[in-house]
C-alpha cells in the first residue's frame, strides 16, 4: 500500500515554567527527538481504518477517535466523507507528562491540513483547541513544541522563540515510577490558588526566577552557567513540592537521584507522577545511566 502523506511530531520535556504558563510565565521547553510519533496515511474509497503501532501506539486506542469526533465536529467535517489508512506509530507513553496528546492533535491537524481541512496557518490554534480535550485548558506549551520539533521559549500570549543554548549541559530525563494525570495536577495548583492567592502568587514568582535563571545559564559557558542551572532546576523544584505535586513515588525517586549523585533535579511536565528532570556534573554510574533517557 502506497504511503499518501507522512509526518512526525516530538514528545517534550520543560526545563521550567510549568503550571505558572498559564497564567503568563514563560517556559523553556525541548523536543525528545527519540520519542516521536509517525503518522502515515494511505488514500482508500474504504471507510477509514486506524492502525496503531509501536512501543505505545495501542496506548492511543481510546483517545484517537474522541480527537478525530471533536476535530470534525470543530471543522463540520462528515465522518464519512474521510476514508483511508491511518497508520500510527507512537514511542510516546500516554500519561506520562511527556506530550503524548499534544503529539497527537499535532500529528491529527497536519493530516486533516493534508486533506483541506485546516489550513496551515490554523494549526497551532486548531491543535490546541483539539487538547483541551485532554487537560481542559491547554496552556499550548507542549502544542507549540511538537509543532517546531525544536527548543522554544514560550509565552502563553503568543510570544515563542527559539532557545539555543551555548553548552551541553548533561541532563537527563527519568520516569518516577508514577502515572501523571496532567488534568488532576492542574486542578491541585488551582485549588492552591484559590484557597491562599498569595501564596500561589509567590509561587509563580519562584518558577518565573527559575525560568529566567536557566535562560542566563544557557547563554554562558559550562563553567559558569552549570552552577546557575543547577540554581534554577533547584527552584523549579521546590515550586512543585510547595505545590504538593512531589508527593510518593516521585518524591522517592527525586531522593534517589541526588543519592546518586545528581546535581539538580525537578518533575518536568505537570507533576504529581511522570517523569522527572536531573542534572549531573559527571556521567552517571552505569546502573544509573541506563534508568535515564537523555534530553
């Protein structure tokens, strides 16, 4: 069967910013070029056909065709009138904090842009508002970066350039041992919020002095700039344990790390559970290394 169009969108991991995006903090967030998920799709008079595969494409089961209903449903596109193969290929685990769903609509949106439906120039709004579906209020950090397959500084009011960085830093990151529900950590920090404004304010002002302290550091050079990220990682951090999103295995897993050796280390994505972000000043012992993914 003859391939008819083909794309690719990343998984993502935040250096900082989380959860105060949304209310108009910046973050620096990077692609993971080794978690992708392909989409190919072959034109057919058939009724479309979905085929998933790969390390985590049957965990895409249950959300591909709730994002396909609320993409025609959006475009006013009859359900028959699209037919074919599609063929999805994810290395993306689902409920991780890694961009799963984000991947997703942003892989859905090229192909409904392939097809007419959505034109280019829609994407990003359209792929955004297609996640709301997952976490009810997308900030489009992760949708912007599966998009630019590059790192971004991102600005939720539309402000989003690229990030360079002068070193390669040794990061890594690893899964705490804890599924992540995004939807359920966004509505904890909320809550926050509500019930102590000043304190979810400061908050806020913590992980904005994080975000502004690892752009520096990524503009020096290692020598310099190393002690500077480790500053911001560390205060990332400490915003998602004021949050309580640090709470079991996470927590336990961010311990061992600085067991290990770890210079820095923060949840990276919602919290509460997924992975998590470490920084080492020398390579990791070898049982270590092969726990962690690098960025």
């Amino acid at each position: 069967m003859s391939i008819d169009f083909t794309c690719k969108s990343f998984g993502k991991w935040i250096l900082a910013g989380e959860h105060a995006v949304l209310r108009g903090v910046p973050a620096l967030v990077f692609p993971i070029q080794s978690r992708n998920l392909e989409l190919n799709y072959s034109r057919t008079e058939s009724p479309l056909e979905l085929r998933l595969v790969g390390d985590h494409g049957k965990d895409l089961q249950l959300l591909v065709w709730g994002v396909l209903e609320k993409a025609c449903e959006l475009k006013k596109i009859p359900r028959h009138d699209i037919k074919g193969v599609l063929l999805l290929e994810s290395s993306i685990p689902v409920g991780a904090g890694m961009g799963a769903s984000a991947a997703l609509c942003v892989a859905l949106t090229r192909w409904l842009g392939y097809l007419g439906y959505v034109p280019e120039s829609e994407y990003y709004e359209f792929a955004r508002d297609l996640e709301n579906l997952f976490h009810g209020e997308s900030s489009g950090v992760d949708i912007a970066v599966a998009l630019s397959g590059e790192g971004l500084y991102f600005v939720r009011n539309g402000e989003r350039k690229p990030l360079a960085s002068a070193w390669k830093p040794r990061w890594y990151i690893s899964y705490s041992g804890k599924r992540g529900v995004t939807v359920d950590a966004v509505n904890k920090v909320k809550d926050l919020l509500l019930q102590n404004p000043e304190v979810g304010e400061k908050i806020d002002q913590q992980m904005a002095h994080a975000v502004t302290l690892a752009q520096k550091a990524l503009q020096m050079d290692s020598r310099e700039g190393l002690p500077l990220l480790a500053q911001a990682i560390e205060e990332g951090g400490q915003c998602f344990e004021q949050w309580g999103l640090n709470e079991g295995a996470p927590g336990l897993h961010i311990q061992w790390l600085k067991e290990k050796g770890a210079l820095a280390v923060k949840p990276t994505g919602s919290g509460g559970g997924g992975y998590v972000l470490s920084l080492w000043e020398q390579e990791p012992a070898a049982e270590v290394l092969e726990k962690l993914i690098p960025c």
